[in-house]
C-alpha cells in the first residue's frame, strides 16, 4: 500500500512517498519514511510490501556508504547507484525470494545535472523524466503526462505532485494521508511542505 512519485526539471528533482508503512489494508506504522538519503546529492524511494520498502533503502543507503568509506569520502554516481539497486532486486526476482519492491532513485551531478531512475519490480532500469510506482500507477502518469514538460519549474512540479496526491486522496480506496516531497539539486537536498489533506484544500484542479 505504498506510492513514491517524481518528477525532473531542468535543475532539480522532486521526490515524494507517502508516510507510513503496511501490509494488504492494514497499517502498521503512520509515520515511517519510504525515502532514504544516499549521498548529500541523492535520494532513495521504494514501494513494496509491509517492511521490504524500508529494509531495501536502507541496504542501497548502507552499501553507498560503505563505498564511500572505502572510496576516500567519495560518494558513488548516481546512475552506479541506480545500477546496483536494479540488480539487487533482479538477484532477488531470480532468487524467488518472497518480496516485491520497486524503487525511485532521484540526484544531481556537476557534470550531468538532475536525474531520475526508475527500477520495477523486475529490476528493469529506466531513467526518465516523471514516474509513480506503487499504488495508482496508471492514475498518476495520465496526470503526469498532461502536465509536465521538460522546462517545468520546481513550484510548478510540486503543484504536479499535489495534483497526484489529490488524486489518491480521491479515487483510490486505501488511505494515504500525508506525502513528503523532497527536491534533489546542485545545491543539496532541501525538504519542502509535507502535502496533505489541509494543503490539497487549497490546491488548484
């Protein structure tokens, strides 16, 4: 019962997931984040089942740190990071393990801007410029591609993002109260307005 969104401008990346974690319909925890720091200039996000979103950003955050460490205080490129992600839930796909995860991997880089990758359920690895995984899926890319553009700005996106929260709010049976929206860009990771109930009362349709 998990949705993660993003969404990629010219110069920044906005990263959202719903607050809380559950299995089928019932929640176990309303205040638990599916959203991981990797690096000062990067972000993960995973949907999935009762406590496998979390364990997964957790294993990608610890093993970038480790590189890290091992690396001199270097952190690992985005795109590797995205890379190693997708083959650890590949491995887990081809393993039979009993858990399905998808994941968002959102970062800047000096050389290559904004990027956002997306990893299935599979470990199938795209970089792209919006997505939603998780529940809603077909929902919030109808709204994403009705609205975005590729010059779009960071207040304009995060009103895009509202606009897929207000969706849920509205037309998806399981209650996903509040969403936490962080933006990715060359100046580091800036965490903005949790959007929820009282703030999609004023939101434009």
């Amino acid at each position: 019962m998990d949705t993660i969104l993003a969404i990629k401008g010219k110069d920044f990346v906005l990263l959202s997931a719903n607050i809380g974690t559950g299995k089928g319909l019932l929640m176990l925890d309303q205040d638990k984040s599916k959203i991981e720091r990797i690096s000062d200039y990067s972000m993960i996000a995973a949907a999935g089942e009762g406590g496998d979103p979390q364990r997964f950003v957790n294993f990608i955050a610890g093993h970038s740190e480790l590189q890290r460490v091992q690396h001199n205080g270097l952190d690992m490129p985005v795109n590797s990071i995205a890379h190693f992600a997708g083959k650890q839930i590949c491995a887990s796909v081809m393993e039979n393990l009993n858990y399905k995860v998808s994941a968002l991997i959102a970062g800047w880089g000096p050389l290559v801007g904004p990027q956002l990758h997306q990893i299935d359920e599979f470990g199938g690895l795209m970089s792209v410029p919006y997505s939603g995984q998780g529940l809603g899926l077909a929902l919030f890319n109808s709204i994403f591609k009705k609205y975005y553009s590729p010059d779009i700005d960071e207040p304009t996106a995060y009103k895009v993002l509202k606009k897929c929260v207000a969706a849920a709010h509205e037309r998806l049976a399981v209650n996903m109260r509040n969403f936490e929206v962080f933006a990715v860009k060359e100046n580091g990771i800036t965490k903005l307005t949790t959007i929820d109930a009282d703030s999609l009362k004023t939101a434009p349709h």
